[in-house]
C-alpha cells in the first residue's frame, strides 16, 4: 500500500510544535486544521496486487500554518452548508461538493476531465494497473476521460470525507494558454491523470470560490475570474505541461484526446483502428502508443471498460435484462459479455447487479 501516511505523521508532529490541531481526514466523491506539506510525486509496485502506484512523497514541511489555516477555513464553509453525505452541486456550476461518512466499496465510473481536492479524508483510485493514493496534501487532476474505479478509504461521522470536485472547461483552458503560453511541451506522451501537492496559492484560490457560494450576487463577477486564476495556478504547477499539452492546440496528444473523445460518444460501434486514427490525424502504431501512454490502455481495452460500465449502470439504473444491456453496448455474444463482466466486475451481471441493488 502507498506511504501516503508517513507523510502524516510527520506533519501531524509539526502541526503539534506550531501548536495547531492537526486533522488529516478529509472527504470523496466517478467524492479545525489540517497540515501541508512540499510533495513530490512518488510510485512503486504494490506487492499485494502488482499494480503500480502512485502517491505524493511528503518528506519537507512547508507552508504548515498557512495551508492549514486556508484549509480548516474550507472545512468550515463546506461543513456549515453540507450537512449531509451526498454529492452536491453548487451555484458555481462546475463546483461540486462530496462529503462521506464511512468508507465506500469500489465504484466503477468513467471520470470526466477535473481537479479533485480533498480537505479531509483519504480516497484510492484505480486507473487500468495504476494505483492512485491521495489525502489533503495532495490534489488529483484527471485530464482527460477515463474509465476508473475508486473508494473513499478513511471517513467517519465525526470526520467525515470532503472533496470538492471542479469540472474543466477545456475552452476556458485552452483560452488561458492563449494568452499565457508556456513554451514548449514535453516531446514524450504522458499519463492524462496525475497528483501533485497542494500548494498555498491554489489552495488560497480554492477558498476564494467556496466563500463565493456565501455571497451568491458576486458569483457572476467573480468567479471567473477565481476559476482562470486556478486553471492558472494549475498550468504553472509541477505537472502542469500534462494538462497544457491536452489542451494546447494541435499538439500530438490533444489529437488522441479527440479520439478518446470520439471513442466515448462511438462506444457501441465496432472499432476499427484506421477510421480512429483519421479522427487523431495520426498513424496507427502513433495513436496506439500515444493513447496507451495517456490512458493507461489500449483503443479496445478502453472502448471495453467504456461498454462494461454502460451496461452495468443499465442493468442497475434502468433495469435492462442482461441480454439487453449486452446488445445495447455493442456485444454480439451474451457470453462473451458475461466473461468479460465477470473478470471486470469479480461475478456475472445477474449476481453484481442483485447484490448491488440490496446494498442500495
């Protein structure tokens, strides 16, 4: 398991000298004081599933008393209003706020492009053989759509998950790097979903946009202006080439996004590898490689995990058969689908899907 929590502890003894209380759970949501540290990001081979895993490596404190002052204000604000566990919109469209009381099974989604910043509470996210561990001294960006699964790890009722999720827009974004361009870009493909530490400036910009929800008559005056300093602040961070290079215009791995793009919307259609190569406008040895390096899976292993998670959710949320939700997601075979079911989700559709509606 990822050593997210040696980090912890050293913070938590820093927190005590500087006379502060410390609390290092925070909350999830495809989710007092709290102590910041200067993180690097890590990773490593679990030797429990072979996966690899990826964490953010907290060995030097810093900004201890102002990070953790702009959290536990954030804490406060978010506590105050979210009473309940539940994941919750807000009058600043693409915030969103989930707060957990107890730690949740595996949840399988495909997760759209987004900053996750937890303030309290630790959450586990799994992407193809990729392992991501994360708590409030990190921050998880997801760059481009990707089918995951996750569970939040550490809640309670007296302390509960919180994460605030903030929804991309690419245009804002790619509108941003317009006007302030970084340079060049790295020449290698990257993985389209990284973690990084929380810094004191974004953090203190993350505040500025959940005090607005207090005052809702200044929200269209300002809150565009908080979200592009953020976008900012993201872009000028350690990863923050990763999320300029999806972005930025015609680069190499913003002509896979489309066809991450496009294979999202096609799905239920055979794949044929030359016809999604003409939508990225790369060869097919470049796509393959360029869309294995961003989503950590091939073309049809990620049209797949796209097909497998659709019908799961028809099966559970409207209720189709199994056979149905076969055909409607593109499957010829029911048993290949219930072969491949079983190895995705550990035991055929009809056991999932009753063991899944008892729970709820």
């Amino acid at each position: 398991m990822l050593r997210v929590g040696d980090g912890r502890a050293l913070a938590d003894t820093c927190a005590k000298l500087a006379c502060f209380c410390l609390i290092v759970f925070p909350v999830l949501s495809d989710c007092p004081m709290a102590a910041m540290m200067s993180a690097r990001q890590g990773k490593g081979v679990s030797h429990n599933s072979g996966r690899m895993e990826f964490f953010v490596d907290t060995n030097e404190a810093a900004s201890l008393q102002g990070n953790s002052v702009y959290r536990a204000e954030i804490i406060r604000l978010i506590t105050r209003r979210f009473t309940a566990p539940g994941v919750y919109e807000t009058a600043i469209a693409p915030l969103h706020v989930i707060r957990c009381e107890a730690p949740s099974e595996l949840i399988h989604a495909v997760h759209r492009p987004a900053l996750c910043l937890i303030v309290k509470g630790r959450k586990q996210l799994v992407l193809g053989d990729e392992q991501y561990v994360y708590d409030s001294l990190s921050y998880l960006v997801v760059a481009v759509t990707v089918p995951v699964s996750g569970r939040v790890i550490e809640a309670s009722a007296d302390a509960p998950y919180l994460c605030i999720r903030l929804d991309f827009d690419p245009v804002q974004i790619a509108q941003l790097i317009a006007d302030a361009p970084l340079g060049g870009v790295p020449d290698e493909p990257q993985r389209g979903l990284f973690l990084d530490h929380i810094d004191q400036p974004l953090l203190e910009t993350v505040l500025r946009l959940v005090r607005l929800l207090d005052t809702p008559r200044d929200i269209g005056m300002l809150a565009p202006l908080a979200l592009r300093e953020l976008y900012y602040r993201l872009l000028r961070g350690n990863n923050g080439r990763r999320l300029y290079e999806i972005a930025a215009g015609d680069s190499q791995t913003q002509r896979v996004t489309r066809a991450v793009n496009w294979l999202n919307a096609h799905y239920a259609e055979p794949l044929r590898i030359d016809e999604l190569a003409r939508v990225a406008n790369l060869g097919n040895s470049t796509l393959h490689h360029r869309f294995k390096a961003l989503t950590a899976m091939s073309p049809l292993q990620y049209q797949k995990q796209l097909r497998l998670q659709e019908a799961r959710r028809l099966m559970i949320n409207e209720g189709l058969d199994v056979s149905s939700a076969c055909y409607r997601v593109g499957y010829e075979s029911p048993s290949q689908f219930s072969r491949e079911y079983s190895r995705q989700f550990g035991c055929p559709p009809s056991t999932d899907v009753g063991r899944v509606r008892q729970i709820v």
